[in-house]
C-alpha cells in the first residue's frame, strides 16, 4: 500500500490528535503506527542535543529509514573532557542519538544514560564511555558509532556530520569573539551581548560521505528542534552539507525550539529562528516550518521564565514574511510536559512529518 493512499487517514489522525489531549492510548498509537509501517520514504534528521533525540524517539516508530546527521562542534560537560583526554570527537550528542533509535530494555537505557557522582570519573557518562570503547577499537569515528549502533541495534543511522575536530566561535554583536560552543550562551549572558553569528574551524571541514548521500537521497530533512546556534548552524557551516542541502530536491522544514535559549535566542520569534539559519546558509530553501501553537500556563513556564526562557511565538508580521519567503507554516499544539520539562510531542511532530511526505508522493504520481 503507498502512503499517499493513506491520506484520508492522516485527516481522521488529526482529528484525534486535537481530541485526545495530551496522550495517545496504547491503541490509539497502535493503529497510528500500523497506518505508515509500509513506506519506504527515506527522512534525515540534522542537529544535535536533546533536541534531535526527542525527535528520533517518535520516528522510529512509523519508519525504519532514517538518518540522523549529527554535529561533533560539543566541547562541554564529560564529551568535552573525553574529546581532551583522548583526543577523539565529542560523544554526548552521537550517544543521545543512538539510545534514541536504539531497540533496548529500560534498564539496560537506564545503564547507558547513568552518570557517575564519584571519583575520577564523577560527571562522565557511562554511554560516553561506551563509545569512547568503541573509538578505541575503531579506524575512526565513524566505524565507531556504526559499530555502537550494531550493538545496540539501532533503528536507521547515526552518523557524525565530520571526522574533522571542529570548533564552534561566535561572533557576538559587541564585536568579541568566543571560542568554544559550551562557552558561547555563557559569554553572551556575561557581557550582555547577542550572537552576531557563528563560524567554524577548520572553516574548510569535510562531512562525512553517508552524510551528503543521505541528504542525497532523502525525501524529507528535517532541521531541528534543538539550539540554533550550537546544535543546527554548525552542520550547515560545513560546505559541503550545505551544498548537498541546496541541491538537494527532498522536502526541507524547520521544526524551532518551543522555549527559548538564555544566551543564544533571547527574544527570538519563529521568524528570527528562521532568519538565523538563511544568515548562515544562504539561498537555503525551506519549505515548511512546524511551530507550535499551545499556549502555556504561568505554572508552567515559571520555572523558565526565571532562567530568561521564554515561549518562541510566531505572530502576523512573522507570518507575513515567512510566506514572502516561500514557506508553508504548519501551526500545532506540540507541548509535552514530562517531570517539569517541556519538550515537543515527538508522536504528533512525526505524524505531521509523514503527512508532508504523503502528500509530496501524492502530488508526484498524480503529476
């Protein structure tokens, strides 16, 4: 069955979705994941952080062909500290990557996510070191992560955007410079001063051939959620990345982050999100943007509005210019509160994603 016959479907998912509030039943999931088990549409995934994981937890239950292209520019926390002592690319959002896609027990997710609090290695991550094993016994990086993948098996690909050692600089708007990207929000914050906008070294980085091939060959690339600056710019700083994505004939969207980011978006609306990534890759067609439309409660966002975050929010004018620019705004309740933390309904985004790729086979048969 093609999936674009499942378009009527799609509507009565919809319909669903806005009914049953925050939740799917286990049925309910079911039937939505049984509608787009039999397609072979190929989606990429670019970014970094939390952000892109969240994401990849809800596609991998409507598809088994995805790549996720992910940034290696992370120098904090235990990757930072492993990419110093050993020399090797940074861990943490590769690890975030592959628990997500992975096929695993809780406990055995419990075990791989656990953070050491004592001795020499208090703040390092037991999945860090499991890829950092791995590196160890690796040509590369990249034979690594395969590698870790295989093990845990994943569901799709994991691949590092580049071998190369990148570091992340910004420029911010007062002139200075900042070398590093955990050091990047710190210093905005510290001399009260927006991000201009950012660069990489070396500025000639190679990506990683599967990376230009999946982006190649995908019907869809998604662009988020996850931090502007540090998580999704740095891939597209590569040129080749951006050639591929240029050239590229898949649909491309922009899924912006719920909340704001102290030091990197304060203030930032849908538009300027949007404006951030056209700044550093220009000519950059993008085709849809999901934003969501769910309106928080002063409880809610409270404990955020005291660390500067602030709902992203997308009015006329934003609108206005975002259709001048050629881009489809699809506009959704997407909240998901979990312990406190508001995060994007990974099931409703992948539904609205496979729907964009329905309707584009849809309209090339019936073209």
């Amino acid at each position: 069955m093609r999936f674009f016959e499942y378009a009527k479907l799609v509507k009565n998912i919809k319909r669903l979705i806005k009914g049953n509030g925050d939740a799917f039943s286990k049925s309910q999931s079911k039937i939505i994941k049984r509608i787009f088990s039999k397609h072979n549409s190929k989606i990429v995934a670019i970014g970094g952080g939390t952000g892109i994981s969240v994401l990849l937890r809800g596609l991998k239950q409507f598809t088994p062909n995805i790549t996720a292209i992910v940034t290696v520019a992370d120098d904090g926390g235990g990757s930072g500290r492993l990419r110093e002592d050993l020399g090797m690319l940074p861990p943490g959002d590769i690890r975030s990557c592959i628990l997500a896609l992975a096929k695993m027990e809780p406990t055995m997710e419990k075990l791989f996510q656990y953070r050491f609090t004592e001795g020499s290695l208090k703040g390092q991550n037991f999945g860090n070191l499991f890829i950092a094993s791995m590196n160890g016994i690796s040509e590369n990086f990249e034979e690594a992560v395969r590698k870790a993948s295989e093990v845990l098996a994943v569901t799709g690909k994991v691949v590092p955007v580049s071998l190369d050692n990148i570091t992340l600089y910004a420029k911010l708007e007062n002139g200075s410079v900042i070398k590093g990207e955990s050091n990047i929000p710190i210093k905005s914050l510290e001399q009260q001063s927006p991000i201009d906008r950012v660069f990489i070294k070396p500025r000639e980085s190679k990506a990683v051939k599967e990376a230009i091939t999946a982006i190649n060959e995908a019907d869809l690339i998604v662009l988020g959620p996850g931090s502007l600056y540090t998580s999704i710019i740095p891939n597209v700083l590569i040129n080749s990345i951006a050639r591929a994505l240029l050239d590229t004939k898949a649909i491309k969207v922009y899924i912006p982050n719920i909340m704001t980011q102290p030091g990197e978006t304060d203030g930032y609306s849908v538009l300027k999100h949007v404006e951030g990534i056209i700044k550093h890759c220009k000519n950059i067609s993008i085709d849809y943007i999901v934003a969501n439309s769910e309106k928080l409660s002063e409880k809610t966002v409270e404990k955020y509005k005291l660390e500067g975050a602030r709902l992203v929010t997308l009015n006329k004018k934003g609108r206005d210019k975002l259709e001048k620019l050629n881009i489809s705004i699809i506009e959704e309740e997407l909240v998901e509160i979990k312990k406190d933390y508001i995060r994007h309904d990974s099931e409703k985004l992948s539904i609205i994603l496979m729907d964009l790729v329905g309707k584009r086979q849809k309209e090339t048969v019936s073209g």
